[in-house]
C-alpha cells in the first residue's frame, strides 16, 4: 500500500504534467493579491507609453493562455479592464498585421 507522501508526489507530479498545478498556483497569487489590494487608494495615470507597452504584455499572456497572469497585469498597472482595439494599437505602433496567423509584425 502507497504511503501519504507517496500519493502527495504521485498527485504532484499528475496535475504538474496536466498543467493545473500552475493555473492553480498563479490563480491564488490573484486572489491573495484581490483580497489585500486596497481599492480606496487610486492607481497613478499610466502615460500614453505604458498603456501601449501594458496592452502589448497583455496581448502576449493572452496568446499564451497566462489568463490569470494577465488577470494580475491588469489589476497591478491599472490598465482598463477591456482591452484596446487592435487596430488603434497596430496604428500606434506604426505596425502591420499578417493576415495569415493574425500575429503584429
């Protein structure tokens, strides 16, 4: 019969090869970091800059999956909770889209 620290590494090892163990790790940190943000306090203004670089990095977690990641993008940097619209980004940064994968060149 399997022993409790046996079974503890066999389910370790199972949700880290299914992927959950780290959706489940990155998920806490954004609860923990909900629960103890203090909303009374107001964010300073991101600068015109910060608001493209922020909506950059978020658009690079989302592509990759790292929702939660980007859950806490947005809530630390203040960055509006709807992302921009793609085309006034691709404007922006003087950018073009391949039509093929959808991918900013």
């Amino acid at each position: 019969m399997a022993t409790v620290a046996e079974l503890k590494a066999v389910l370790k090892d199972t949700l880290e090869k299914r992927g959950v163990l780290g959706h489940l790790k990155a998920r806490i940190r954004a609860e923990v970091f909900n629960a103890l943000d203090d909303e009374s306090e107001p964010r300073p203004s991101l600068s015109h800059e910060n608001l493209l670089i922020n909506e950059l990095i978020r658009e690079y977690l989302e592509f990759n999956k790292y929702k939660y990641t980007a859950s806490v993008l947005i809530a630390e940097s203040g960055q509006p909770v709807v992302p921009l619209d793609r085309q006034f980004l691709i404007r922006e940064l003087n950018a073009f889209e391949e039509s093929k994968d959808n991918t900013i060149g």
